[in-house]
C-alpha cells in the first residue's frame, strides 16, 4: 500500500484502491475527514454503535475489518466480493446422504 500521506486527499475522487487489504485506519480517517462532516459523522457512528455480543455472549465494540467493510462498502463498493459458496463439511455430507437414502 502506499503511505497514506501519498495520496491527495484535496481531490478524494481521484484516489484508486484495488484491495481492502490496502485500506487502514489512518486512510479510514483522512478519507472521511476530506469528504466532509457527514461523511466523518457516519464514521463516528459506525464506530460507536452499540456494543454486540459474539458467539460467547461476550459484549464487543465494533472491529476495524468491519468498519473497513462498511467503508468499502459506502466508498470502493468494488473491492466487496459476494461471499462465496463453501464445500459441505463432512457432517453434512453424511446428513445429506443419509437423507438421500430415506
């Protein structure tokens, strides 16, 4: 990635991700910040939405991957790939075969 100080955040539209992986915090934040007051106002928000529980029932604060998603999301909508579809574990490919065979 190059250093977030490389790009012109005075011309926002012009900047070019073509990985995710390239965008961190400090680019999160340049970003939303040359953009405007609402567009820092809707990263405040994401970042201080209600605390969820994970699968634990432990109480967590929003992660970066999913602040840097939900960015990617409302700026570089191009970088989000739909979830691809996974191989059965071998527990459902039992279930299913023994469904089958019924």
């Amino acid at each position: 990635m190059e250093n977030v100080a490389s790009y012109d955040f005075n011309n926002v539209d012009s900047i070019v991700i073509n990985d995710i992986n390239d965008i961190k915090k400090n680019f999160v934040f340049d970003y939303c910040r040359a953009k405007g007051k609402a567009d820092l106002e809707w990263l405040f928000e994401v970042l201080y939405r209600p605390q969820k529980e994970d699968k634990k029932g432990v109480l967590r604060d929003t992660s970066f991957m999913e602040v840097r998603r939900e960015f990617a999301q409302r700026f570089f909508p191009h970088l989000i790939t739909p979830k691809k579809d996974r191989e059965p574990t071998l527990k459902e490919m039992i279930a299913m075969e023994l469904q089958r065979q019924q």
